[in-house]
C-alpha cells in the first residue's frame, strides 16, 4: 500500500457561484420571479421558449450587477452585450441560454473573506448576467418539467483559480452571499437554489507554480457539502497522481464535469471533457448592447449600504468583539442587523454577540431553524442580555430563560421572570449565609487549598454554594461570602 | 382587382358591406386555391364574424380604422391567437399560438378582417415555395412556375386577387422577390420599423415583416399601420410615425438614383433590356442616374449562408417535441426523442440549414465563417452608405430571372442565387421595395427594386409610387381572371 | 477535433440533434464542398482592422423593461400544446442526472 502524502501537494480551486436576483419578474420577460409555487403557473411567452417570442432585459438585473460590481471594487464595463449558448436540455426552454460571454457586465474586483481569523483578498475573474434554467423533477421511469424557474435572472460570479483549501473556498462564497444580502440584490436562500456554487479542482506539488488539469463539479448548494465535496476530490488527485506517478496528467485525474455523491462521500465523473459540448457562442441578436454613463455608476457607487466587510471592520475596531466572533456575526445580515438593533439595549456587545452565534444559534440547530425563522425579537434578546449585565438574573438562570423564549417568542425575558420565581435570583444574605456555612464546614481541605494559592478551589465551593442554590443565588454575593469568612 | 384604399372607400361610404366584401374574397379563395395552394388555412368563419361585427359598427357610426373592410392574408410564420401557425411544416402542423404577433394586433386594431394564413417555404427557408410540408404553392402568371419564396402563399394570393393584401416576412428576399415574380408590390421596411414579435424567427438580425399589394399607395397605407414601436421587440425602431400616404406623392426632378452597373454586369436577356428600360423610365421622370460602386454585393449570398443559418440554428433550437409541435412515439428515451422528433419534423432544407449554421458556429470555425462574415457585412454596410452620399436612392433589378420552373431548381445554390439582388438590403437594414415593372414575352413579371438608406422608408416608396405611375398596369394573370 | 471532423454531419447532427438518413447525409456531405467553397470567397476579402457587425441598429443601446409583473402565460393554454404532460409538468422520458 502506496503512502500518500497529502501534505506535499497545494490544491489550487477557483468557484463559479450562481446567485439568484430578486427582482420581481424574470430576467428577459415578465412573469413573476417567485419560487414554491405549483408548477408552471409563473410562466409567459418567452420563458417557455414559444415561437416568435424575443427577450427584454430586465433595468432591475442590470442595476443589481452594477452594485455588486462597485461593492467588490471592480470594473463595471462601460459597453457590455449578451450571446447566446447552445445546448440541449429539457430544462432550457429554447436550448440556448443568453448569458454574457464575450463581454460581461463586471470585471476584476476583490471579496475579502476571513478564514479561520485570517482575511484573506480573493480575486474575482469577471461576473455577468444570465437567466437560469427550468426545473426538471426526476421520477422512477419519466421526468417532469416546471418552466416557473425558466428566465429567473443569474449573477454568476467567477473568481480566480486562488483558493487553495475547502475552507477558502466556502468563506469566499459566505462572504459573497453577505455582499449579496447586504446589497439586497439576492437573498441567497441555499434550501430554495438561491446560491448555487461550481468549482474547479486541480492539485500541484507544492510549490510548483504550473496548473495541472482540472475537475468541475458542478451545482452545490450547501457550503458544507460543498467543503466536503472538494476535500473528497483533492484526495482523489492526489490519489491518482501518487499512483500512477508516470501517467499523463489528464488521463490520471480524467478532467471534466462530476458531481458529488452525498451518500457515498465520492465525486462521480458526469462527462469527461474530450466529449465536453461545444456551446457555439455567438452575439444575441435579439438583443442591444448596454452602455452606461459615468453619472449613474457613480450615483450607485454614492448610494451603496454598509458593507459585510465594513461592518467586520467596525465591530473588531469599535466594539472590540474578538476577530472570528465578529466574522460569524456578520456573515448572515439578518443575525448581523438583528445585532445592531439589540445592541442599544444589550449595552454589552461581547455578550450580546456570544449569545446571538453561540447560545442561541445553539438551540436553533437543535431546532433545526434559523434566528428568522424563531420570530425572536431582537429587543427581547437585547433585555435578556442586560439582565445578565445588571446581575438581574445569572448566566445559568438566562440559560434556562432562553429556552423558555425559544418557545414562546411573543414573550418578553423581564416578563418570563417575573412570573417564575425559580428565575428571581437570590442575594439576600440572610438565605445563602447558612448554606455557604454548611459548605465551608463540609470541605476543609478546599478552604485550605484556596489559601495554598489555588484559585480553582475557590471556583469549587462557590459552585458548591450554587449547586445547593439550584443556581439561583447570586454568584458575586456567593463569592463575596465565602471570601469574607475564609479570611475572617 | 380593387386596392385596399379604394376597398375601405367604398366599405366607408356605405357602397359595400364588410360582410359582402369578406364573401366575395372567400368564394375566390374557395375556387382558385385548390390549384394554386396559397392558403393553409382559410378563417371562414372567423372573418365574417369580424365582418358582420365590423357592419355593426358601422351602422352604429362609431369610427372606422384605416383597414376597416380590408381582408388581408397573413404568412403562417406569423403568429394569431388560438389558429394555428405551421411555418408550413410538420413540426408545427398542431401548434396553436398562443398569442398574437404585434402586426397582426396591429392590423385588426384598424379594422382589417384577417381571411387566412398562407403557405411559404417551411421556416421561410427557401426561394421558390417548394420547401413547404404541405405541397408547393404554383404561380398564378404560370401555374408551372414558382412563385418564388419564402413568402410565396402571400404572393400568389394577392397576384390571384384571392386577397388585396398579404404579409410576408423577408430574411434574404423573400418579399421581394416572390412579388417581383408574381407582378404585384412587395416592401421590406428598414429592419425595427415593424414589430418582430410574434414572427417565428429564422435570421434575426435579418427578418423583417412586410406587405404584399398591388399598389404602392397601399404599401404606405399598410405601413402607416404597423410601422410603430414594440415594447416586446427590442431591436424595434423607437421614432416619430410617418405619414407616408400625405408625403408619397414627390417628384423625382433633380432626385438621383444609383445603379450599381459593375455588379450588374452579368445580367443579361430579358432581365437586362427591362431593368434598362425602367432606368429609362426614371430618367424621364426627371431623375440622375448616378454609377456607384457596390461589387461587394457579390459577397452577400456567402454572407448570407453563414449569418442567416447559424442564426437560424440557434432559433430552431427550440423545437424538439418537448413543450409544443411535434414528438415522435416512438423514444424511450430523451436523446432519441430530440433526435427522431427533429429529424422526422423537419424537411430537408431545413435540416440542412441548421447542420450549416451548426458548423459555421462550432469553435474552430467561428473566427473563420462566422466572425469573418460580420466583418464582411459591416464593410458591406460602409460601402452602401458610401452609395448613398451620392445618390437618394438604389435600382436594382428584385430578381436575377423571372419565374423558374416548380421543379427547376436542383442545385441548393441556384435557390441561394436567386436572392443575390435582395440580400444587401437585409444586410444593411435598408428598407426596398420591388414595384412590378412589366412582362417577359412568355408573360411572366419582372420587378424593379428601389432601396434606400436606414429609415429612409418614405424616400423608397416615393420612388416607387412615382415609378409605378409611369409604367401601364400589368395585365393580371390569367389564372383566376374571372371575376373582379 | 479536426475541421473535418467538425464538418462530418454526424458530429454535426449529434450537436443539433438530427440525424439523417443514408440518403440526406449523403447529398449533405456532396453539397457541403461546394457550399463551403462559397463561405470561403470571404477569404478574399480584406478585413483587417475591421470590426464585426453585431448589430445593424448601431444607435439603439439601452432597451430596457421596467421590472414590473406583467404578461403571462396561462396554465392551460401552456400545457393544451404540450405533447406529454403529468401533474401540470412537462412530462419527458427519464432524465440523466446532467447540466
């Protein structure tokens, strides 16, 4: 059995996201723009492709790929068209896709993402507008076609064969799904193939600098099966590679299109590129260039919101919340702007973030929710949050406090505990004396190892103090107590 | 043979009924169109609805539009809500539309009595009505001979007098031509100038809509009706609407026309002395035949095989059994329903086409055919605007020949050829018109055809209006010379 | 793939999904000489610097639609020239999982 040494080889990746526009028809025609409806009921003339029919751009789409140009610096061109891609399917209502191949909207530009506290500046290659395809539903001995999809309008944004992990790649596509929602050009919801992701995989001995062939796997639409889906196929070339040491790149790894299997945790080849179609672009003649004046980008540029980087900035610098906390926070601009509304009333940012990305998002992946989807609001998490700060209640106590808003989200902390009394904490002297008496006297040697100078042992007896408490006797009281008769 | 003006006057002035009129239309539809197969569906009923309808309206004194009364027949490349639009081919022989194209709206906006759709080459896809699924349409000057195409259920139509007016559609020619073929008015207007929404699309930065008439008077009064902007087309000309009827009547004193001589060189027998001749005829009317220079035309037929069948290619993609036309029993599974669906629904010069456009579009030849074609077609467009600073306007003869015989053409480059004279003007997006300009010895029409720059519209009709004034009626055909 | 490969009906068909029979493709590939050789006498022609025509209309740029909710395709009327239909779907022969 071959030693395969993974660490020795560099994956080189490059991403192709596909974002959904939320503009309120189609991208060339004006059917509604809505998804879960029954099939075929947002439908017109031209999204199904019927004779005669010709397309009319959407000034919506164009003004949402214009923005995303400006928000990741790139060049928004001046002149751009749109051509026509050939190939059949039955999901593609006229067996051409109109995209923009030979001069795309938006060139260059840069999305800044964090990995693992690290920002790191991907480039991105070039991005345009196309419409996106029908939907084919798949049964045991036929398929069925829904048209709803057909025309939705696409912003695919291709970035630089740059990354060079899984972990890359995924933090690229969260922090362009952040610009997207913060722009509110897309809303990105992954279950409903609002952000889909294609990537190209190929690995290289490190520190080689040449490109070898590479793999596409195409239409992921979740970041993790994503992570997994490139960490299995580097593997795979690496595999190969070691292998067959003297074998022909290409016919090693056998570039072309695959698709990740979730059930077994392989990529599976789809076509391999010798047989990869031909798509015979040519200019859309149906359709007439774009030319844009100065004034209107830059009254865009003037006009654009806070941005999710921005936003990363300003909470490191100003609230000082701590680097891959604050990366969380804003990659999601619902728990994001969530934040910024229960920070005036949390006063403590640190631990509003932590309850926001840690406690709470905790029991939402329990639940199997989201912070929208739990109707919570977000002055009822700023309030628990100050409680906590004013020593209202203690942290165990807010804990026990959370769940109960979980389940009932119209209800406000100050009212949950006001009407529990195992919520109301207790501080009155006269109740815990006797209890912390009685722990004192029941573990000398702890009392003896605290004065040793071990600070654990003070930790011990308060949480002793508490344990009899159930929880609720204030732990700063608690500490003081004990600290007053040690020493006494 | 009454022009459409004079139908609507009479239907106006209350000498006549819509009903009556529809009726007299239909009979000779009814009795000539068995030989000629021009039609390949006659609105029976629909039509005398509108008629009776339209009576109604008129007994009402509500106001009239500017077709009120007027039957007009349309290409079944032509969209009309719930008939059917065949293209004339199997792959669409149960296709209902589903909407109306903006021009037949347009029409029926006006008042005009929609009689028919008829037939053409399958796809508009040819030059002589051979290429029809459903059997050649014949030419009424010489039931032997094509009437041309693609348009030519149009063009016989209104040379038999079965209508007064016709739409077709031109890609390379195939108004003008069949009208030049048929001795009736046939006008492309500048490319945008008419919606093409609703127009099932073969060449699309070539086709355009446009009339069939006896007159050119009706040409202007057909184009004052659908000359208008489409919200649904954006390539539709978005300016201020012309009143070509008011401003057709101009003199051609001091007016310069040019005459591409060198390219003409190879015309020669009749052709030749009928196309002198009317040059003749505008110098008499006062106007300056002026030399220009437009050998590039020689390129056009290559132009135009790789242009129009890539573009074509791509636009009947579309048909492939799936959502509508024609789906073959006969797949399990999806590959051999595109294959056998397409390849039993389509005709062969259809077929044909695509695999041509297919391969000029391909990677490796794309630089090569097709990008070398753009570029020879944008020196194809300086060199006509060149023409143009010197002159008002273009003659040249419509067609190389007059009417071939139906089974004459064998070889698929004589078709092409047939179009040599009309390809610039799709070209370029120039409007041209081809006004009948008299008979060969056996009988059979000639045409001449005036262009003019981009949106010079009027500029050609005025041409052909005062053209047409100086050359005596053609006799109409024998076939179906019976009643009026 | 060679040009002449590229140019053999049969890759030709496979891409726009025809495929003809003995006969067609044989007055295909007979005719396709001489019609290519007609493609080609653009070769004579000097374009150097010259740039292609995308679009005839050189001043019309910009046509836009407003994003409004608009025209609309019926349901019925979709499906009433449907070939197959099943559960309001277009109904097709099975699928490879693809594109």
């Amino acid at each position: 059995m071959t030693d395969i040494h993974y660490e020795n080889w560099e994956p080189v990746i490059g991403l192709e996201v596909h974002v959904q526009l939320n503009t309120k028809s189609k991208m060339f025609s004006r059917s509604l723009n809505q998804f879960g409806d029954e099939p075929n009921t947002n439908i017109d003339m031209v999204n199904t492709g019927q004779p005669g029919t010709l397309p009319i751009l959407n000034k919506q789409a164009v003004k949402y790929a214009i923005q995303f140009g400006l928000a990741v610096n790139a060049e928004v061109a001046r002149t751009s068209s749109f051509d026509r891609k050939s190939y059949f399917y039955p999901d593609n209502p006229r067996n051409f896709q109109i995209t923009q191949f030979f001069n795309p909207i938006i060139r260059n530009g840069t999305v800044t993402c964090d990995v693992d506290g690290h920002t790191k500046h991907v480039k991105i290659v070039e991005a345009h507008l196309e419409d996106d395809t029908g939907m084919l539903k798949h049964f045991s001995s036929f398929a069925g076609v829904d048209y709803n999809r057909a025309g939705t309008p696409l912003l695919e944004v291709v970035s630089a064969p740059s990354m060079h992990s899984p972990k890359d790649a995924s933090a690229f596509a969260m922090a362009l799904k952040a610009i997207m929602q913060y722009l509110g050009v897309a809303e990105c919801n992954m279950d409903q193939g609002g952000l889909r992701m294609d990537a190209n995989i190929s690995v290289r001995p490190k520190g080689d600098k040449t490109l070898r062939p590479k793999v596409e796997i195409k239409n992921m639409n979740s970041f993790h099966n994503m992570e997994m889906a490139i960490e299995a196929e580097i593997r795979r070339q690496i595999q190969a590679y070691t292998l067959n040491p003297n074998e022909d790149h290409a016919k090693a790894i056998q570039p072309g299109t695959y698709r990740f299997d979730l059930s077994t945790r392989k990529t599976v080849m789809m076509r391999l590129k010798e047989d990869a179609l031909d798509y015979r672009y040519f200019p859309e003649p149906d359709l007439v260039p774009i030319t844009l004046q100065e004034e209107e980008i830059e009254a865009l540029k003037a006009s654009l919101p806070e941005l999710p980087h921005q936003r990363y900035l300003r909470y490191i610098s100003d609230l000082e919340l701590p680097a891959d906390s604050a990366s969380v926070l804003i990659n999601d601009k619902y728990t994001s702007d969530f934040f910024e509304e229960a920070l005036p009333i949390a006063k403590n940012a640190t631990s509003l973030c932590n309850w926001l990305i840690s406690e709470f998002l905790g029991r939402f992946k329990e639940k199997g929710i989201t912070l929208k989807a739990s109707n919570l609001k977000s002055e009822n998490i700023g309030k628990l949050v100050r409680m906590i700060e004013e020593k209202v209640i203690t942290g165990r106590i807010a804990k026990q406090v959370a769940d109960d808003m979980l389940a009932h989200p119209e209800k406000n902390p100050e009212e949950i505990v006001k009407a529990n009394p195992n919520y109301q904490p207790v501080s009155d002297t006269g109740v815990i004396e006797p209890i912390v008496d009685q722990i004192l006297k029941d573990n000398p040697q702890s009392i003896a190892d605290y004065k040793a100078g071990r600070t654990k042992a003070m930790a011990f007896l308060v949480g002793q103090v508490m344990k009899e408490t159930k929880g609720k006797a204030s732990p700063s009281v608690v500490n003081d107590l004990i600290l007053k008769k040690i020493s006494s | 043979m009454k022009t459409a003006i004079e139908i609507r006057q009479n239907f106006v002035d209350g000498k006549i009924s819509a009903v009556e009129i529809v009726t007299q239309y239909l009979e000779r539809i009814k009795k000539y169109d068995s030989e000629l197969n021009a039609f390949l569906a006659v609105f029976n009923e629909r039509a005398l609805e509108k008629a009776k309808a339209l009576d109604a309206k008129r007994e009402k004194g509500e106001p009239l539009g500017k077709l009120a009364g007027v039957p007009i027949a349309i290409k079944d490349n032509i969209l009309i809500e719930g008939q059917l639009c065949t293209c004339a081919s199997k792959m669409l022989e149960n296709y209902k539309a589903p909407y109306s194209a903006t021009v037949a709206r347009l029409l029926e906006e006006e008042d005009a009595i929609l009689i028919g759709k008829t037939n053409m080459d399958e796809f508009a896809m040819g030059g002589s009505g051979t290429h029809s699924a459903f059997g050649p349409t014949k030419n009424p000057y010489d039931l032997t001979c094509s009437p041309g195409g693609s348009s030519s259920g149009s063009a016989a139509a209104v040379s038999a007098d079965l209508c007064p007016i016709a739409l077709g559609s031109d890609t390379g020619g195939s108004i003008r031509q069949p009208a030049a073929l048929t001795g009736i008015v046939g006008f492309k207007p500048t490319y945008g100038r008419v919606s093409r929404y609703g127009l099932v699309a073969f060449g699309s930065s070539l086709d355009q809509i446009g009339p069939f008439t006896h007159s050119v008077k009706d040409v202007a009064l057909m184009m004052e009706v659908l000359g208008k902007h489409c919200e649904h087309d954006s390539t539709s000309l978005n300016t201020t609407p012309i009143r070509y009827l008011e401003e057709i009547e101009s003199s051609l004193e001091g007016k310069r026309i040019g005459v591409p001589w060198h390219f003409l060189e190879e015309l020669n027998g009749e052709v030749k002395d009928n196309f002198e001749e009317s040059i003749e005829k505008l110098k008499s009317l006062g106007a300056e035949v002026i030399d220009v220079d437009l050998d590039i035309l020689k390129y056009g037929v290559s132009i135009y095989y790789i242009l129009s069948t890539a573009e074509a290619s791509t636009n009947l993609a579309r048909f492939d059994g799936i959502r509508y036309g024609y789906r073959t029993k006969k797949a399990e599974n999806l590959e051999s329903t595109y294959r056998l669906s397409r390849s039993k629904g389509f005709g062969w010069e259809v077929k044909n086409r695509i695999l041509l456009g297919t391969s000029v579009l391909s990677s490796s030849s794309y630089e090569e055919l097709f990008a070398k074609a753009q570029k020879v077609r944008t020196l194809l467009i300086h060199k006509m605007r060149e023409a143009f600073g010197k002159c008002d306007c273009i003659a040249i003869p419509t067609a190389p020949s007059t009417a071939f015989a139906l089974d004459g053409m064998k070889d698929p480059l004589e078709e092409y050829l047939q179009d040599l004279y009309t390809i610039g003007a799709n070209m370029a997006g120039l409007p041209a018109i081809s006004v009948p300009s008299g008979l060969s010895a056996k009988g059979k029409p000639f045409g001449i055809q005036f262009m003019g720059p981009q949106t010079h519209d009027l500029e050609v009709m005025r041409f052909a209006y005062a053209f047409e004034s100086k050359c005596p009626p053609l006799s109409p055909p024998q076939f179906g010379a019976g009643n009026d | 793939m060679s040009l002449e490969e590229e140019k053999n009906s049969k890759y030709l068909g496979s891409l726009a999904r025809i495929e003809l029979s003995e006969d067609e493709e044989k007055t295909f590939n007979q005719n396709l000489e001489k019609i290519l050789g007609y493609m080609h006498l653009l070769d004579e022609v000097d374009t150097q610097g010259t740039l292609p025509c995308t679009h005839v209309l050189e001043t019309t740029t910009n046509v836009m639609g407003e994003d409004e909710v608009g025209e609309h395709l019926d349901h019925e009327t979709f499906l009433k020239n449907a070939p197959d239909s099943v559960g309001g779907m277009i109904k097709v022969p099975p699928v490879m999982q693809a594109e």
